[in-house]
C-alpha cells in the first residue's frame, strides 16, 4: 500500500474520531443543560411553594387594595406584567425579585406611606379629571413595579413635603379669611350699633309742629287750654287773634 493512500485512510479515521468526540460532547453538553435546567426549574418551585413567597404575595395584594393610585384597569395591567416577568425567570432572579418587592412592600405599608395615601385620597377624590392628571405628572414616577425600594421612599417624601406645603397655604389663607370675618362682622356690629343710636335719638327728637318756619308767626301755649294769640303783628300790621275755645 502505498504512503499516499495509508495518509488518506488515517486522516479518515482521524475525522470520524472527531466528530463522534464531538457528537458525545454536545450529547453531554445537553444532558448536563437539561439537568441544570431541570434542577433551576426544582429550585424555582421551591420559591413559588415557600411561605416567603405567600407571605410577599399577601402583602403585595393588601398594598393594591388600600393604593389609591392605580386604576382598575391599571392593577390588572400590574399583575399581567408581573406574572409574565415571573414565567420567565431563572431561580436566582425570582430569588432577588423576592428579595425586592419585600424591601419595597416595607415601606408601602408603612406609617408614612399611609399618611401619604390618606392624604392623596382626600385631594383626589376631588379633583376633576384633567387636573388630576396635572396633580399626578407633578408627583412624578409612581410606578413601583419599575422602583427601587430606595427610590419609593423618596418619592413618600416628596409627597409628604408637597402635603406640608400645602398644609401651611391652607392654613395662611384660613388665617386671611378669618381675619376678613372678623373685619366684616366689626363693621356689621359698627353699623347696627349706629342704627341703633340713631332709632334712640329719632324717638327723642322735636315732634311734628315743633318746628317754626321763617315766615309764619310763632304760637305761644298760654295756661288756658285751647287758646291761642299770635306773638307779633300779622303781615298786614296790627294784632290778630286765633282760635278761642
């Protein structure tokens, strides 16, 4: 045989050693992949069965049903986006996203958070529509399924220095209001005491006859009743007499 033809037969053989090392190796990769694949998904069970989870699970829905935030529309778009987000994550990543909403439901559920709540609700419940709109892009971000727990705390805060704020302008403006009250109902009380004084003085005043005009003679009251006499001439001259009983 010649050296032409044993190189040949040996680079054959070499080739199909290749490619069954090769085909075992993929065979191992899958089967290694598929246990691993098989041991997260075990592990992933595990975390959706733990009380950790159920625990999370039950504060998350105590958190929707005392927001004030969301629509209804909204909390359904919520749990949609968070259970697709859940399908498809490997146990390490349902582990931190455990780890996450227990760290950001702390502070939702919180003292703070219900001082904000109760008093988001009370201008809410009040606002029309498109001012409501306004209200909420003042406050900024609120979507916590995007938050950090770091950054739901400080928006908390914003929210209870914007309540503080307008706490004081409604206190100022009840103090300008009050004072106007005050001011009114002085000037009311001024103006009925005047009223008052003046019925008095009518009702102590010269009576109907008591005054004297210019060009007619005054009437002097003697002791006899019912007699009268002019005090002067008439303006013819002379005396004249009035009326005798």
């Amino acid at each position: 045989m010649s050296k032409q033809i044993t190189l040949t037969i040996m680079i054959a053989i070499s080739v199909a050693l290749f490619c069954h090392e090769t085909a075992n190796a993929q065979v191992q990769r899958a089967e290694s992949g598929s246990a691993a694949d098989s041991s997260d998904a075990a592990k992933k069970a595990a975390i959706l069965a733990s009380k950790d989870w159920q625990n999370m699970m039950s504060e998350f829905h105590e958190w929707l049903s005392v927001q004030v935030l969301l629509t209804p529309q909204q909390v359904a778009q919520l749990k949609a986006k968070l259970e697709a987000e859940v399908h498809t994550m490997s146990s390490a990543e349902l582990k931190d996203f455990l780890n996450q909403w227990n760290a950001k439901l702390s502070i939702l559920l919180g003292k703070d958070a219900a001082e904000a709540r109760e008093w988001l609700a009370q201008n809410l419940v009040v606002m029309a529509d498109g001012y409501r709109k306004q209200f909420l892009k003042e406050l900024g971000p609120t979507d916590v399924s995007n938050m950090t727990a770091a950054e739901i705390e400080q928006m908390i805060l914003e929210i209870r220095a914007k309540r503080v704020s307008r706490q004081k302008q409604s206190a100022a403006f009840n103090a300008a209001r009050q004072q106007e009250v005050q001011y009114a109902g002085k000037v009311h009380a001024d103006w009925q005491k005047e009223t008052q004084q003046a019925a008095k003085d009518f009702g102590t005043a010269a009576k109907f006859g008591t005054y004297q005009s210019h060009y007619g003679p005054p009437m002097r009251e003697y002791s006899t009743p019912g007699r009268y006499v002019p005090a002067y001439g008439g303006p013819f001259g002379g005396y004249g007499w009035g009326l005798f009983w």
